[in-house]
C-alpha cells in the first residue's frame, strides 16, 4: 500500500519528495512523508492521491468484472 501511495503522489506535479516507511513489520502502522512546493498542503496532496487510487481501483474492478463475464459467456459457462 505505501508504494502505491508513493507512486501516486508522485504523479503530481506540486510533489517535492513522497516516501513511506513500516517501522515494525509486526505493527499495522505506516509513516508516510510528504514534502510540496505550497501549492497545496501535504495533507491535501494525500487526499488527492487517495481520491485518485479509489478512481483507479473501481475502474480496475469494472474492467476486470467486464472480462471475466465476457469470458464465461465464451466457454458458455453462466
């Protein structure tokens, strides 16, 4: 999930520097660190990026729900 949020962040332009890191693999916890040109703020970055991941997922699960009905009416299957 860090990497993904990562590489989102990165896409905007108004991004300076966006990293992560797991302090413990044991804790379910997550650092992430964002630095902006001020444009925005970092938090609003997050939240853009977050908004943007949920778009790209559903249109992921749409795509794939698509192909996979598309493939069981080829084989016949229902």
């Amino acid at each position: 999930m860090g990497n993904l949020m990562r590489m989102q962040l990165h896409m905007d332009k108004t991004i300076v520097f966006a990293g992560y890191q797991i302090p413990h693999p044991l804790e379910n916890r997550m650092v992430i660190k964002v630095q902006t040109t001020g444009v925005k703020t970092p938090v609003q970055a997050v939240e853009h990026a977050l908004e943007d991941l949920r778009s790209e997922v559903a249109t992921l699960q749409e795509e794939f729900e698509n192909a996979f009905k598309h493939a069981k009416q080829k084989t016949g299957q229902e």
